[in-house]
C-alpha cells in the first residue's frame, strides 16, 4: 500500500517528528487542499502544495508499476517493500519521474523476457504467473545453498508440485502402470545437477532460465518428442444444469475420456477474471492439442473478457474451418452469455 511519512513537530516521545498516513488518508488530504486551500495563500505555500500534489501523482504510478511487477512474477518486487524519498531525495519531482521510468523499463523487459522463457519452453505455459514465480522463487533459494547442484527428498517435492503442472500428457499417458511423476522424480535429480554442470560455485544462475532450462531437461527424460502438435480439435459449448462437486466432476471424466481432467486443462472464471491469464490457457490449448481444456463457469466472465474469447476464438479457426487447437469445452453453469457463443452450436 501507498503511504506517506511526513514530519510533525506536535508527536512526542519515540515517533516524534514522524507520522505515516496510508494512502486513503494522503487522498482524503489532497481532496481537502482542493476544496478548501484557495487563492488567498503565499506563493511559497502555494508551490509546495502543487508540487506535493503532482509529486504524489507520480509516487502513485511508480507504486502501480512496483505492483505490476509482483504480479508479473518479478523475484525482486515479490512482498517487497521501499521507501522512496531515502538518500536525502526529499520531494524531488525529478527523483519520482526517473523511478516511474526506471520501473517502467524494467517491467517491458520482464514480459519480454517472461514470453521469450515461453517461447523456448512451451510447457511453462502450464503455470500462471503466480504458479512461475513460486517456481523461480524456490529455484532462488535453491541456488542460494551451499550444494547447490544436489537436491534432498522435501525440496524435490516442492519442486515435482509445479512441474506436475507442466505435464498434463504424461500425467495420463502413465496412469494405470508406472506413476507418471515417479518418472519425473527420477530425472529431476539428474536434470537439476545437469543444469548446474559447468556453473561455477558462486554463479547464480537467473531464476526464469533456470525454470525454463529444468523444464526442458525433465521434458527430454518423460515426455515424447512429438505432443501432438500436428492434431486439430474442436470447441463445445456445454450447459451443465447442476454446479455440485461431483456433477463437475463427472462431466470432466465423460468430457476427458477415462482420466480425471489434471488441474493444467482446467480454467476456472468468475467475474473479476482478466483476459491475460484466459489469453495465456487458450496458447497452451493451441501448443498441446491432443488434450482437451476445460473453461468453466463461463457465464460469469466480465463482457470484455468475453468479446476477447470470441474474437480469440474465431482467429483460430483456419480456412478450412478447422479448429487450430486443442478441444476446448466452454462449460456454463447458467445461460447468462451463452447466446454470444451460439455460433458454435450445430
């Protein structure tokens, strides 16, 4: 949260000359300036108020990108706190707009950087972006041991919990005989130390390669070559009249073959659902389309969202009218929306 310390000479005691107001109180302040500071102070005064308000102005976008920076996964904003006047700053225009700059530059090469890990590891895809940096944040604490290049029984768990999610096809293709991530287990000793063959000691390797390389080493030892890349599917719009537990489950068991859907094929909506995070489940769908994903509770996607899909979904038809990607079901609880989607329908 935004907040603003500010000296006051009436505190006494250990926060003497110190008082911090929270952002909704730095707000109630500016709105009162506004309302009640008119004309009839000096010219200092007066340009120390509209600097503070223009400075805070700014403070608030530097804040915004500092946020959309843990959002998007970045290690180094993650629960992240700063104070942004220290140094003897003070209230410097100059200082906040350079930051807002700084921020900004840093958080168009994260996504870059981010897309590009997803471009060279397709099964990153599987991973939200919060799912991604809890992966690179345990890879950074990994790295930070004094063996870095071995792993015990409690942090190989940790790490098949996200690289589980990686590999929906495998998870299905070993059911009924050898567990498939008994499979990955056994080669994610092997590939971790592979990873960190050559690297000196005391070299950090950067937490999203290194995601993105163990990834690629673990798919080299369980997966197979070619994941159905070459296979086109369809798109189905299904109504399911009861939203228990068990009824979803059953319709996903029917819709998926004889295999329970793995948590990777399934996207769960609500009305504050961003078009991102669907946009990145409908790649994923695209690149591994042997499988079938599941979009649930589609009614209560917010309008744009939903004029997203529609259009995403008629991109992806070729002229053939073949459906370039993996069978995805739009699953509604309720007919709120379904008529957008009737086009679909036989």
């Amino acid at each position: 949260m935004l907040s603003y310390r500010l000296n006051d000479s009436n505190l006494k005691g250990e926060k003497e000359g110190r008082r911090t107001l929270n952002a909704l109180q730095v707000e109630d302040l500016i709105r009162a300036v506004r309302i009640f500071v008119g004309s009839g102070i000096d010219a200092e005064k007066s340009q120390k108020i509209g600097d503070f308000m223009q400075i805070y102005t700014v403070a608030k976008r530097v804040h915004s990108y500092r946020l959309e920076l843990e959002h998007q996964g970045h290690l180094d904003y993650q629960g992240d706190s700063k104070e942004l006047c220290l140094n003897g700053c003070g209230l410097d225009l100059e200082y906040f707009e350079k930051e807002e700059g700084r921020l900004k530059s840093t958080l168009a090469e994260w996504k870059h950087r981010v897309q590009q890990a997803y471009e060279k590891s397709l099964r990153l895809l599987h991973l939200n972006q919060r799912q991604l940096s809890m992966l690179m944040l345990i890879l950074s604490q990994i790295q930070k041991q004094p063996d870095q290049g071995k792993l015990d029984y409690e942090t190989s768990n940790k790490l098949v919990a996200f690289l589980s999610y990686c590999f929906p096809d495998c998870d299905q293709r070993y059911q009924g005989g050898e567990p498939a991530f008994d499979r990955v287990r056994q080669s994610l000793i092997d590939s971790f130390a592979q990873l960190h063959n050559g690297v000196n000691q005391n070299q950090l390797i950067d937490s999203l390669e290194a995601a993105e390389r163990l990834v690629q080493l673990v798919e080299a030892a369980v997966a197979e070559p070619d994941y159905g890349g070459n296979a086109n599917g369809k798109i189905e719009v299904i109504t399911l009249e009861s939203t228990t537990n068990d009824e979803e489950n059953r319709l996903l068991i029917n819709l998926n073959g004889k295999f329970p859907a793995h948590p990777s094929q399934i996207f769960r909506c609500n009305n504050k659902t961003e078009w991102e995070p669907l946009k990145q489940f409908l790649h994923q769908a695209k690149s591994f389309r042997e499988l079938g994903y599941f979009i649930i509770r589609a009614n209560e996607l917010p309008l744009r969202v939903r004029e997203e899909l529609i259009k995403y979904i008629s991109s992806v038809f070729a002229e053939d009218n073949t459906f370039v990607s993996g069978t995805i079901y739009l699953i509604f609880t309720k007919p709120a929306g379904i008529e957008a989607f009737s086009f679909l329908r036989p």
